[in-house]
C-alpha cells in the first residue's frame, strides 16, 4: 500500500476532511467547530493556558491517562518538543500522570496524588481516557461520566482558571463505529461532561477512523492503539492546532462550579487511602512483593509499592470510611482470587478479583464495591473467600490503596 506522506496526511485530514479551513478567518473557524464531526471543538477554549505561555511565559501543562498517555517518546513528548519550538520564550513545566492499564475511575481517585499535588498550579490538563473506558472498563455511559466529571470538578477545584481538554484516542473499536457512522458509547459519555463543562476536545479517533476510511494509510502503519512515531506524530500535529486556533486573551478568567452536576455521584472528591488504615485480623501483611519469584508481568508504577496482602481464604479485614463511594485500587495477576464483602449491615455479596488480563499481567485497576452510598459514615468488611476462578492459580489479594469519593 502507497503511504503518503505524513505531513501531506496531516494537511489533507485536518484542513479538507475535517471542515476547519486552512485559510478561514477566526469566525469561520468557530463555525466549523460546532460542527458535529469536528475533530477539535473548542468550545471555551484553553485561552488562560496561552495567556500564561506568552504573557507570562511560564505553564505547567499537565497529561493524565492510560498507556497511551505513559508512552516513552509518546504523543506527550512530541507535544512538549512542539510546544517548546513554537513558544522558545516559555519556561514549560510538563507532568505525564499516564500509567498503563488505568481507566478514569482509577484517574478520577488518583487525580490528586498524581497531577494536582506535583506543582503549585496547574495551567493545562488533558484527560486521554476513551480506550482504556472502552477495552480495559467495558464502563456503562453512567459510569464514564461519573468518573470524567469527578477528574472535572477536582480539578477545577485546585485551580478555578485551569483549562482541561479531554483527548479521544483510537483503537479498533472506535475505528469501527466511526466507521458506521456511530459515536462510541464512552466517547459519548465523557462528550456529556466536556458539552456541559464547555470544555474542548480533540478527537483524534474521528481523524484516525476517516484516515483509514480514505486510504491515506492502514491500521499496521498507523501503529495500532500504541501508535507508531507516525500515529503519535499525527496525534501530536493535531493537538497543536488546539493551541494554534486559540486567540490570546487580554487577561485570565475564572470557572465556577455553579453548574448541577451530569451526576449527583460523581467522584468530586475521589481520594487514595493508605491499606494500613484497613483493621486486618489473622493472614493479613501490608509488604513490598517479592516480584521477581511471582509468576506474571508487572507494572512498573506498582512494583515498588506495599499492597496489602493474603492468600488464605477466610482471613478478613474491616475498613471504616466516610463518603458515596468505596473502591479496591488492585494489582490482580494469575493468583487473584475472589471475595465477600458487605458495606454496613448489608447482605454479603461477591466480587472476582481475576481479570482477562490476569492470565499474564497483575493487573492494575479500581474495583468499585459501592459507589452510590447515603452521606456519612460507613464500614468495609472484607473477606478473602474460598472459591476461585478457574483459571486462577490461588485465592491471592493484593490491594495498593482504598479508593473512596
């Protein structure tokens, strides 16, 4: 297959396919914008991002995500190195908050630790979830948008003049509805927040579906849902023009959180817990696993980090917390096993902590026990049970943190 060139990919895309117009005047390009197929949507801009990068020359811009957003010499590098070239007076400050395998549930709690905590103020966040929502979570439209609007207000909380954009990143999926004309149901659902939030996007999933629709190049040399150094630079050439559309305010403006929320639930106050808070009976150890005699591949952001931990069945431990939601940040390989828990005086119920991925991976994510509690305080019992599923090696239990809204 004849590829064309990337920057002659870049150009048609963007400026035929897309309806922005390279030579329209500022009107015109809002216009275009509102338009449902748009792969950028402005919306209320990121104005107070570019006030700070060429007025004051000084901006922390932010990156949190899944494995895509992680990425060595990812999209998140190329957007530094352009952003850098293009404003050379501006002393940038860059977080990458990406960890592989995580969905905006686990985003939305581990918001504060990972970005909001790791400088004084921060200018811009961009929020790249839409895979991970769709393969890793398989999340409900509801679910997506109780995360998504969590990551929102807290953000919004630690700095009222940050500008979020939310980055829609291709797989197969999303290839595949585009392609039948479908928006896909988590696209839809952060799309709900971002609308409501007046927050823009940039939907790189529509640019790459209609890429490969015109046959400017295929799914192999695009790179896949990890692209290659030309998907990534694509995704990075396309994020630019965010910054290159934007006009340059005369000073910063404020957002409020006056809005009623999409979700009267929604993480706004998602927050990691330490396991040595949990009141554990006989079985139980919070340690540092030996990784290196555990079968299965791990994560790297885990690996050094206690869990608590046990593998025999029976052993309990109970939890008190106060909040709407309770949650298990969990690493769950080939020995995962299952649990009984109940919140209060409620029935036991049953969670399996195995995953597809467990086979080979420990894998990292946030299992929601209860995300819709009443105001006030509450207690976790937990118990690891004597059942397995059947292509678990053991009844193991390894929590890194307690997750709580």
């Amino acid at each position: 297959m004849e590829i064309i060139d990337n920057n002659k990919i870049f150009f048609v895309l963007l400026f035929g396919l897309v309806g922005l117009g390279l030579a329209a005047g500022e009107k015109r390009i809002q216009n275009q914008m509102a338009n449902k197929n748009s792969v950028i949507e402005q919306r209320e801009g990121i104005g107070n991002t570019l006030y700070r990068i060429t007025v004051e020359k000084k901006a922390t811009l932010a990156f949190i995500g899944g494995s895509i957003t992680e990425m060595k010499s990812g999209y998140v590098s190329l957007v530094e190195k352009l952003l850098r070239r293009k404003y050379p007076e501006c002393d940038f400050s860059i977080i990458n908050a990406g960890i592989s395998s995580t969905c905006s549930d686990t985003g939305a709690f581990r918001l504060r630790r990972d970005v909001l905590s790791k400088a004084k103020r921060i200018d811009l966040l961009m929020v790249e979830f839409a895979v991970n929502d769709n393969q890793d979570g398989h999340f409900t439209r509801q679910h997506a948008i109780c995360c998504m609007e969590g990551i929102v207000r807290q953000a919004r909380k630690s700095n009222p003049a940050i500008n979020i954009v939310f980055l829609y990143t291709a797989n197969k999926s999303h290839i595949r509805n585009y392609t039948a004309g479908k928006i896909p149901l988590e696209i839809a659902a952060h799309e709900t927040v971002a609308e409501h939030y007046k927050i823009p996007f940039v939907n790189l999933a529509r640019l790459v579906a209609t890429g490969l629709k015109k046959h400017f190049f295929d799914w192999k040399t695009f790179g896949g849902v990890h692209p290659a150094s030309f998907g990534n630079e694509l995704y990075a050439k396309t994020i630019l023009k965010l910054f290159e559309q934007q006009h340059i305010p005369k000073k910063i403006s404020l957002y409020s959180l006056t809005e009623k929320k999409c979700d009267k639930f929604a993480f706004e106050f998602g927050r990691l817990i330490n396991v040595d808070e949990a009141q554990c009976g006989k079985y139980w150890s919070v340690m540092l696993p030996e990784w290196k005699t555990i079968p299965g591949a791990k994560r790297r952001h885990f690996d050094k980090k206690p869990v608590l931990f046990s593998n025999t069945p029976g052993a309990e431990f109970t939890l008190k917390f106060s909040g709407h939601a309770i949650g298990l940040l969990l690493t769950a390989g080939p020995d995962a096993g299952r649990i009984r828990y109940r919140i209060d005086n409620s029935v036991w119920q049953e969670a399996e902590l195995f995953t597809r991925y467990s086979t080979f991976l420990h894998y990292p994510y946030t299992l929601i026990l209860s995300s819709e509690l009443a105001r006030g305080q509450h207690i976790l019992r937990v118990r690891v049970d004597n059942s397995k599923h059947e292509k678990s090696r053991g009844h193991t239990m390894r929590i890194a943190a307690f997750t709580i809204n």
